[in-house]
C-alpha cells in the first residue's frame, strides 16, 4: 500500500490527503467590524498528481463561472481525485455582494495583479489569491462572462503559441478559441509569469445564469482535469462534440449612428464582410441604418443593448484566418466603417 500524499498546507490549516474543505482566507474587515473571506475549496486527492486551480467572479457580475463550479464540484470526489483542484468560485466578494462588476474603490480586480500586500484592496485580494493559490498550481481556468450589456460565444481565451496550452484549450473544446495576448495586470498574465497555465473561459452575459454559458464551461473543466490525469474512470466525461474553431484576430463593428438597434445575428453565427447584422432606426423608425459585417468570420460577442450611440461596439467578429499551429506537446498524465476594422486588443 503506496504511503499517504502529505496534507495541503493553505492559510494556515493543512487539508489532509482524501479531504474536502472549505478554507476561508482574510481579507478584509467591513465597517461593522464583521470579517471578509475568500472562500477557497480544497480537494486534495489520496494519489499524486497536478496541482489546478478554478476561479470565477475575478468581477463581481460574472455569475455564470460560480455556477460552473458548483458543478463541477458536485462531480468531484477526494477519495479518487489525482492531484489536487482549488475551487475559488468568488474571488470578488465585495462586488457580487454589492451588485458591482468593481471592488468599492472603483477599482478593477483583473488589472490589480500580481497585487501586493500593502496595497490598494484590489492589489491585496490579487496578492492573497497569487500566494495561497495560483503559486501552488501548475495549470489554471479562470471563468468570466460579457460585460457592460454584451454576451459572449462561450470561448477560450488563451496563448495559441504554447503548445501545451493549446493543447488544453482544444481539450476544453469550446465553441471557439481564441487567440489572447497577455494584459499586464491581469490574473492570466501575473499567473503566467508564476509558471502556470491558464485558460480563460468567457461564456454568457453578467447576471445571467445562461445554461448555453454554464454546460460547455463544466463540460471543458472536466475534459481539461481528465486529460491530466486527475479524474477517476466513474467519472462521466462529456466527449467533445466538434473542434474549437480558431480565431487569431477579432474586431468589433461599432455603430455609425445613434438609434434602436435590430439585431439580425446570434453568437456562433458565421458572417461575410457586407453582410448584414442589423439595423439602426430612430425612434420613428425613418432612416435606418444597416449595419454590415466589416470581415468574414463568426459572431463571438454582441451587445444586447436596444439603444446606442455613435461609436459603440454592436458586434465582435472573430477571424477564421488560417494560421500556422506550433508543434503539439503530450501532456503528462498525472461602425463606423472607418474604425471597425481596427485589431481589438486582448481584454485578458
């Protein structure tokens, strides 16, 4: 009988081999004198194996990443588990208690990273959540959804340029991959430089629990834990349905007037440059303006706003451009027309 893994040391507790526990971490006190924590579940498997991480609520609206792990925890057992998985499904407490995408200092939580311990209350909930959990993980999923009244295709967010994270994402196996490049500040880039992998799945709409959201995010979790080795053969993997379609650029097409937006395209469609998305018309319904596809590609994002202004960001088209894709690595078991077209930059 192979020896017992040693206990999990985290926030000054140790989570013996074959436990799940709750540990909550520090982090602040309310004006009421009552204490804040970041609740972190631990499950630490009675066998070896990687060490990952799932978090969601990074901002306070993005529900659909809290019920993906609920999900996916529900499936899970320490007893068989290889390895060990920490579960963070809301790691801003402050902004999903209070209604806001934002911590109470305005601040954005995924621009505070690596943080700091003396710092702003962002930096310090990014420093607490990079020392207790990213820096003992080799591999991460970070869960978010749209914002700002936009709903996101579910995606994967990643470095296509790394062999072995694109190998995760296609295990993930999301609708769409995307091609992301690193944002300082934010918790993929702060956890790369750590040394680990990270995934980041957008899906959904803030304050929506979307099933078309949630059940490719616990499908893909489940996949990319199978895939290192970590899940028991009782548990049910879902199989991957189609390959992710990859995309290595994207541009919103913004609106050229103010007015009622129709929407004539969903999230998944596939699009031709001129083709039509929509119409803008004001409030009598004279003068629409068509709202055209400035290149081919697949809808990945749309806002869901009835009325807009000039300049506001309609639709998000990603690229099917075909690119050249690095060597793959086995993972070891264990608008206006004049702007759209300008290349959006990575948002994580």
């Amino acid at each position: 009988m192979s020896a017992l893994r040693p206990s999990f040391p985290i926030g000054g507790v140790k989570v013996r081999a074959g436990q799940l526990r709750e540990v909550s971490l520090d982090v602040t006190r309310l004006v009421t004198g009552a204490q804040v924590t970041l609740p972190v579940h631990v499950l630490h498997g009675r066998e070896e194996g990687p060490v990952v991480w799932l978090d969601a609520a990074v901002h306070g609206d993005e529900v659909v990443g809290i019920e993906v792990i609920r999900r996916v925890l529900a499936r899970l057992s320490p007893r068989t588990l290889r390895g060990t998985v920490l579960a963070v499904p809301i790691v801003n407490v402050l902004g999903v208690m209070t209604g806001d995408r934002y911590l109470p200092d305005r601040r954005d939580l995924n621009r505070s990273f690596p943080g700091s311990p003396r710092g702003s209350l962002a930096a310090r909930i990014a420093h607490l959540l990079m020392t207790e959990v990213v820096a003992k993980c080799e591999v991460g999923i970070d869960l978010h959804t749209g914002s700002d009244r936009r709903s996101n295709l579910p995606q994967v967010r990643c470095d296509l340029e790394d062999p072995r994270t694109r190998e995760l994402a296609e295990v993930f196996g999301a609708p769409v991959t995307y091609h992301a490049k690193l944002r300082d500040g934010s918790l993929r880039s702060a956890a790369r430089e750590a040394g680990a992998r990270v995934l980041l799945y957008e899906a959904g709409e803030a304050w929506r629990i979307d099933e078309y959201a949630v059940t490719p995010g616990v499908d893909g979790v489940l996949r990319v834990l199978a895939t290192l080795g970590m899940l028991d053969e009782d548990v049910e993997v879902p199989p991957t349905t189609a390959p992710s379609e990859v995309c290595w650029r994207s541009g919103w097409v913004r609106a050229r007037r103010t007015g009622l937006l129709s929407m004539d395209v969903s999230l998944g469609d596939h699009v031709q440059v001129g083709g039509r998305l929509g119409e803008l018309h004001d409030s009598f319904g004279r003068r629409p303006t068509i709202v055209k596809a400035d290149r081919d590609g697949i809808v990945i994002g749309r806002t869901e706003a009835p009325v807009v202004s000039s300049g506001d960001a309609l639709v998000h088209i990603g690229s099917l451009e075909e690119v050249p894709a690095p060597s793959p690595v086995l993972l070891s078991a264990g608008g206006d027309q004049a702007v759209v077209g300008a290349r959006r930059p990575a948002c994580f």
